[in-house]
C-alpha cells in the first residue's frame, strides 16, 4: 500500500525553507546593469567619453557635498569606468542645473512626464503560457531606462503566481507575508489604515503597498497565491444590491455597498489607482490569465490594453474568447458606468518562430484583429527562458547568453517601448 502524502510535514518543511534562517534562502545580491561612459555620454549633453571623463572630475567633488566625504562616483572595472542608473541620474540632474548649456542630445533624453494622471497599461490574457509576466517585466523596465529619461514606472503584479517580486528586488522577503493590492481591495487591511494612517487609503497604499526596485524609478507591489480568493469576492459585490449592503452587518460589505453590482467594476480604479495616478507616468498592471469580474475591474481602469497572443492555435482561439467577452465588458461599462471607452489596445503576437505552423497562425492573428495587431513581435528565444529561469530581465542577465540573441531581444522591447511612448503621445498625453 503507498504512503499517503503527509502535507503537514510538507507545509512545515517548505515554512522552514523560505524563512531567512535557512542556507538555502539567502539574500540574492540582485543588482541592475551599470553603464560604461559610451552609454551615458550624449544624455549628459557630451560628446564624447573623453568629455564625460573630465566632467566626472567635476562632479565627484560636488556629490561628495551633497552625499558625504565617502561617496565616489562610479566604478573602475577591468579599466572602464561604470555608473550605475542612480548615478547616471544625480548625473544628469547636476549638470542641467551647473549649466544652461547643457543640452541632451538626444530627442528623448529628458525627463518625461504624462500629464493627466499615468498611463494605465493593462497586460493580460485568459490563457497562462502566453508570455504575459516576460511582457510586463521587461516592458517596464524598458521604459524606466528608456533614454535615460526617467519615466516613473509602476509595476503592479495581480496574478497570484507571485513572480515578479523576484525580478525586482534583493531583498530576502517572505511573499506569503507580503501586503498585496488585492488583499487591500478585499478590504483586509480595515483596521490598520484606521489605526496606523488614520484611515487614509493613500497613506497605506504608499507605505505599505508599493516597494521600491533596484531600479530607482521603477517601483512595483506584489501578489501572493492569498490573491487566488480576490476573484470570489469581486463576484460576491457584483451580485449584491447596495440596499443589500447597506442594510448588512457584514462591515466589509458595508465599507463597499458603493461598489457593488456594476459599480464594482470601479472598484481598482477608484480605491487604488486614483490614489496615486499622480506619482507614476506609467503604470503597468499584469493581471490573472482569467477573464473574470476581477480582471474587469483592472481593465476597467485602463488606457491601453496589451494582449500577449503567441501563434498558436489554441492560444489564438483564447485570445480570440478572451476579446470578445472583454467587447461586451466596456460596451456594459459605457451603458451603466459612462466609461469612455478604452484608448488603445494592442495584439502583441508572442513566441513566434519561423515555422510554417507559426507563419500562418500569424496570418490568421492579422486577420481577426487587423490595425490592432502590433508590428512588434516577441520572438521564441532561448534568452528569455534563460532570464526567466534566474529572475532577470533582458537588459541584465547574469545567465551568459550569446551577444548577438540578447541584443535582438533588448530591441524587441526597446520597439515595444517606444510603441507606448508612441501611444500616449498619440493620446496627447506627454507633458
């Protein structure tokens, strides 16, 4: 007879194993790419990397006023100077107050800001497999390195799996015990903002929600598997009547009796993104591959959808259900809620390759969705398995892979990058 599974003890051994005691759960010494002077010379308005070396000489002892006798700018490595991006910003910053004369050479090496509160962009597919998480990782962090023009990116993970905690910061943090967007929308955290932020939402959402990077302008909040139960509660608000709610002794439902039936449909915009729409240029949202109230809710809020669509049957024919039911949402969102309607949705094809299979099934993408079908493309690779696999983006993996694949799959994110920009100014909506 075989041993039934003793999920105790399997409980017990895996709680051991993610608390900060065991070897095997070490803090990860997680750093972003550096920039060698080539890189950073024309954003600082020079011409060369022999400029930038006697600007460095400059700088160095100005920074030290500012952050202490101990600071140094840069680091010689293998006898080329690097900055890191903090760095390459106090840079910028200096020289553009120094002088009235330095210019950035570049057309978009400049800060950037989006006026009317951030560009909501929404990620998301009803299928799981699609490339959806590689998309929004290294999406937002193209954009937050895009020219240097620091863009400030939010990253809002709200797919229960969890992952992109582990892109983005080093530190030994146990997710399970992570405060998470949909917890706070299910109203879990009632008492401590009365209690600890005098019942201010904002309050609470940036002290205790959002987490910064190791990207200095890139901050991102987490998901936990704890999120798996947000999907029931928004079902439970969609299908209960504010007469209902309020007459409720339910305090949770009764907090949110403004929020149910189709008003619940507003709940992510008006509890968590109006909060802090002014703080961020962009926000980037990676939702559950579902097609349920509570991804509505978040599409609800957006400004331009991205559908990662790989060539494949199967997948297409989802993408193609997960569009159809997103049709008859925002046509119920403008009857009952006045939504005006969403800006921009893009089919980004995923996981292509030059197979006939996929060729044609890229045809067929084309087809169904015409203008809305990006030129963009992001390519099988074997880089972003790589990456993936180590928790690293594309613009800096510590996996070796071969020069000529990783510059190919930067360029797919650099052209989609600049596909947003394109999109918001589009809407008339860059500062």
């Amino acid at each position: 007879m075989t041993n039934k599974v003793d999920f105790g003890a399997v409980v017990k051994k895996t709680t051991e194993f993610t608390n900060g005691d065991n070897p095997y759960f070490e803090d990860v010494n997680k750093e972003f790419k550096s920039f060698d002077r080539s890189e950073i010379c024309e954003a600082i308005g020079l011409s060369s990397s022999k400029a930038l070396g006697k600007r460095h000489q400059e700088l160095e002892p100005l920074l030290k006023e500012v952050h202490g006798s101990d600071f140094t700018l840069g680091t010689l490595d293998g006898g080329k100077w690097r900055y890191s991006l903090a760095e390459v910003y106090m840079m910028i910053d200096l020289c553009t107050k120094l002088s009235s004369s330095t210019k950035m050479a570049s057309p978009m090496a400049k800060i950037l800001r989006v006026k009317g509160g951030a560009w909501v962009l929404v990620v998301g597919n009803q299928k799981g497999g699609v490339g959806k998480t590689t998309c929004a990782i290294n999406l937002a962090t193209g954009l937050a390195i895009k020219d240097f023009a620091q863009l400030r990116i939010l990253l809002v993970d709200f797919d229960p799996q969890g992952s992109l905690q582990k892109f983005l910061d080093s530190r030994n943090i146990s997710i399970m015990g992570e405060k998470t967007v949909s917890q706070y929308l299910s109203q879990n955290y009632l008492e401590e903002i009365e209690e600890n932020y005098n019942s201010s939402e904002k309050d609470f959402i940036k002290n205790e929600l959002i987490r910064p990077s190791i990207i200095p302008n890139l901050d991102y909040c987490s998901a936990t598997t704890n999120d798996t139960i947000f999907a029931d509660f928004m079902s439970k608000l969609f299908n209960t009547s504010f007469e209902d709610a309020e007459e409720s002794n339910d305090r949770v439902l009764n907090s949110l009796k403004d929020y149910t039936g189709t008003n619940s449909y507003k709940l992510f915009q008006e509890k968590f993104i109006d909060h802090i729409k002014d703080d961020y240029d962009i926000i980037i949202v990676d939702i559950a591959p579902h097609n349920n109230n509570a991804v509505h809710s978040v599409c609800y809020s957006a400004d331009h959808l991205l559908i990662p669509a790989p060539t494949k049957q199967l997948d297409l024919d989802s993408t193609i259900l997960f569009t159809d039911k997103l049709n008859e949402i925002f046509e119920e969102f403008k009857d009952y809620l006045g939504h005006p309607g969403l800006s921009k949705m893009d089919i980004l094809r995923t996981i292509t390759n030059r197979s006939p299979e996929s060729n044609q099934l890229s045809i067929k993408v084309k087809l169904a969705y015409g203008t809305h079908v990006m030129d963009n493309t992001i390519r099988e690779s074997r880089t972003y398995n790589k990456t993936s696999r180590d928790y690293e983006t594309v613009y800096s993996p510590s996996t070796k892979i071969e020069h000529s694949d990783l510059e190919q799959v930067r360029r797919e994110f650099e052209d989609l990058s600049n596909n947003v920009i394109e999109s918001i100014i589009d809407e008339n909506r860059m500062a």
